[in-house]
C-alpha cells in the first residue's frame, strides 16, 4: 500500500525511512526525486588551491573566474557565501587586511567607494535518458531543465556589507519559472576570527553545496547526486536564521575555517508541485556547522560537517492508500485524510579536497539518520534509518577551453540493506567542459546508473522502484552564459 508523492524536499528526508521500507505492508508514502545534503565566511576566503590567506571577495555567484584562469573548473574558485574569486585575489597573502588586500590586488576603489555589484546568470540544458524517467520526461528528451538569476552586493562600510539574489528555474515539474529570493544576507566581520551574518544565508554543507547554482564554478552538469541532488536545490541550498564563521592561521600547522548556524528552512510546495499532496511543511528548527582545515600542503583541505534539523509535514493520504485501511476498520472516525507526521534528522559528511596545478581531486562521505514519527502509524509507521552516500570526483583543465572531469558516486537509502535494484544506485559520470569565451560556457555529460533507488514512481508510471529498468544512460547537454 506504499504511495509516492512528487515532493522532493520529503524525499530527502523520508525516502531513507521510506525506501527501506519499500515492499513490506504499512510502509508509509514517499516523496519523489532523487536523495538528498562548502564553505568558509564571505570574508576569510578558504580557495580550492590551499592559499592560506583569507581574502574578501566581490563577484557574487553569478559571476565566476573567467574560463582563461588556471583555477580547476570541478570547484568552486572559493567557497565562499556568494561568490567566486579571482586567481590573483585567491593567493593574496594574509599580512595586509582583506578587504584592503583586495583592492590593493584589484586596483579597484576601496568599498565604501564601491558601488552596487550586479551580476547574473542564464542556463538552458537538455535531459535524456535510455530507460527510466529522471529529472522530467527524459526517457523521450526534455528541455525543462533551465535556471536563471540575477544578485546584486554592496560594501557599506570595510566591515559590512549586504547582498541578494532573484532566481527561478524550471526543473521538470519543479520551479515553473517562479522567481523567488535564493539568499540574501546582512553581513558584519568583527575580525579575521569571528564574523556574523543574518539573513536566508547559504547552508555551508560539504565542499560544494554553497556553489551548487554556480554552474560555472565547476566541471559537472550535476554535482555526485549522492550528496548534492538537484531537485532538493530549494530546499538544501540555504537557511533563514544566523551564523558565526571565522579564520583561524595556525602557523606552520594550516588554518581553520569555521561556520556555525541556526535558524529555519523555507519551502512552498506550491512553488514546487505538490501543494496538492502536501498541505503543510515547516522545519522548527536547524543547526549545524562545517570545520574546514588547511593543511600545510599547498591544496589539501579535510574537514566535517553537521546537520541536525526536523521536519513537520501534514500529507494528504490518497484514497488508494486508505481504502484497505477502511475495509480493516484500522482508520479513526471521522478521519479527513490528513497525516501529520514528524521527521528528526541527523546528516553527517566527511570531505577532502585537493588542488594542484590543473589537478582537482575530492571525495565526500555521508551517513544521514532520519527517524519518522505520524499520527497515523498503521499509513506512516515510526521507523529509524541510516543511509550512507559518498563519491570521488576529479577534473583537469587541458587548456583554457577545455576541461574534462569525472566521477563515481553512490547512494544506500539504508545502509543495512543492499541486495535489491531499489536499495541502491551507482552513477559513474563523464564531462568535458567547454569555454567558449569568459561569459559562456558548454557542457556534454554522460551517466552509467546501475540501480534505482533515487529514481521517482510518479515519473515512471507509478511503476515501483524495484521494478523499474536497472542499468540506465542519461545523457545531459548544459549552456550557461554569465556576467
């Protein structure tokens, strides 16, 4: 009697519990789309190439480093809150003060001279798939596969600034075109060590979530699905609430790059296709934070990161669900359809990065906990999962126009259990990049998927996961220009 919804944000979060479920009676409903959850503060700079100093940066994250530069195109220039930073600025020493490190690098006027910085982005991609439907309709091709955006920042004073950023997409079912504010942030940096931001500010979550809507900042069509899903994007890219970050040298030892946040998540399932299945989510709370070190090898960084959050939901049982349950009498009287169930969650990821030259290497690993409590146990019964996800990635850039790239990943919606076509999926990825000047850029990729677990029924048919074809290509085609 297990019954999918299109939602991808449940997904993320009961599709562990759900998927483990899957084939045993009383396994409750789950969402659709695939599994799902890098950084350090805007103002201490930790570079994909090991630079030590922290450096400010201007370019927000609609506008990366041009295509010419040597910074490897698989991550981002800088994680950063917004922004992607020029080579020149990345390996500015830390002995001067940042902001004024920068605009001594730049020749730019300093930023209470600054004015408003404006960039944005446009991307139009095509989606297709041998067997099983993914993303949309891909099995026959699908162009719904766009997103655009435009941010504007601004250096009120050396100390602080504010930004903000009006994005919409079009992802499938998901998006629609609706505009909606992606982030937006008031930003105060006391000192190297310790900063303070409030605002809907960017979910500082393994290496890459924060630059997951830079498309430019990476090699990658789709970032390891294992752990950056595409149709969670609304959802994982950024919380409502506070966070502290800071720098930290530790001389001959490396430096230390900290976040640490609290606040709420935001999500409108009219704005992602399932208002008709979900009539209320809200998330009480969130709290986390990533510890990043710099090793005193030039390009490696290692670190962790934490989420602990919980997820409120109120779901319309469909009636095919429920009629089995009226015929056993197992239904309360006078029961309207409604369930409101409870989803406490735990998401734990180890990360690695290294950057030399041309080179960039990194690998992630995830072991995420959720546990689901419902008003109706017999629909949605109370059950506890860990599922682990985890990949490697590495890029090279040949030339200034060329950067190919590659990855494994793989995603176990319960750890404990392996043997099934639906109890897994393995991706091994291929990209070759293209810049065909410093403002636009073209990506081929192609998948080998072997499994299904993060594949949606309601795309297929309604057809149950373990069902559904095991060994699949997708195939994706991605322009983005930028300014």
């Amino acid at each position: 009697m297990r019954r999918r919804v299109s939602l991808t944000l449940v997904t993320w979060l009961l599709s562990s519990a759900a998927r483990a479920a899957e084939g045993d009676p009383g396994a409750p409903p789950n969402a659709a789309g695939t599994p799902g959850p890098s950084a350090v503060a805007p103002d201490a700079v930790a570079p994909s190439s090991g630079a030590p100093a922290p450096v400010p940066i201007d370019a927000p994250s609609g506008a990366p480093a041009p295509a010419s530069t040597s910074t490897p195109a698989s991550a981002p220039s800088a994680r950063v809150e917004d922004t992607v930073a020029p080579p020149a600025v990345l390996k500015k020493a830390a002995t001067e003060t940042p902001r004024a490190a920068a605009a001594q690098e730049q020749d730019v006027p300093t930023p209470l001279e600054s004015p408003v910085a404006v960039h944005g982005f446009a991307s139009v991609g095509f989606v297709k798939t041998t067997k099983n439907n993914y993303l949309g309709n891909s099995e026959r091709g699908s162009f719904e596969f766009t997103e655009v955006g435009v941010n504007f920042t601004k250096e009120l004073t050396e100390r602080f600034r504010a930004g903000i950023q009006l994005f919409a997409r079009k992802l499938g079912s998901v998006g629609g075109y609706s505009a909606q504010f992606d982030w937006f942030y008031l930003d105060y940096r006391f000192a190297d060590w310790l900063g303070i931001r409030a605002g809907r500010t960017k979910l500082p979550f393994g290496l890459y979530n924060e630059t997951s809507d830079v498309d430019a900042a990476r090699v990658p069509v789709l970032l390891p699905q294992s752990l950056y899903p595409i149709q969670n994007r609304d959802f994982l890219l950024a919380q409502t609430g506070v966070e502290l970050y800071g720098f930290v040298s530790l001389d001959d030892g490396g430096d230390l790059h900290y976040r640490a946040y609290g606040g709420t998540l935001n999500f409108d399932p009219q704005y992602e296709g399932a208002g008709d299945t979900i009539k209320k989510v809200s998330t009480p709370y969130v709290v986390g934070g990533r510890l990043m070190w710099g090793a005193p090898l030039q390009g490696l960084q290692l670190g962790g990161s934490v989420q602990v959050l919980r997820l409120d939901l109120d779901y319309l049982a469909p009636d095919a669900s429920l009629a089995p349950l009226r015929t056993a009498g197992l239904l309360p009287a006078g029961f309207s359809g409604i369930v409101s169930a409870k989803v406490p969650a735990v998401l734990l990821v180890a990360s690695v990065e290294y950057a030399v030259d041309e080179l960039l290497l990194s690998a992630e690993y995830g072991r995420w906990r959720t546990h689901v409590e419902s008003t109706l146990p017999v629909l949605f019964p109370e059950t506890t999962t860990w599922n682990e996800r985890f990949y490697g990635m590495a890029s090279y850039r040949v030339s200034s126009w060329l950067a190919p790239g590659a990855y494994y990943s793989a995603y176990f919606p319960n750890a404990d259990q392996r043997n099934r076509r639906d109890k897994y999926q393995h991706d091994i990825a291929a990209t070759l990049r293209f810049d065909l000047n410093a403002f636009w850029l073209l990506k081929l990729e192609g998948h080998f998927i072997y499994g299904t677990a993060a594949l949606d029924s309601s795309l297929n048919g309604n057809v149950p996961r373990s069902s559904l074809e095991r060994d699949w290509g997708l195939f994706l085609v991605k322009t983005t220009a930028y300014f």
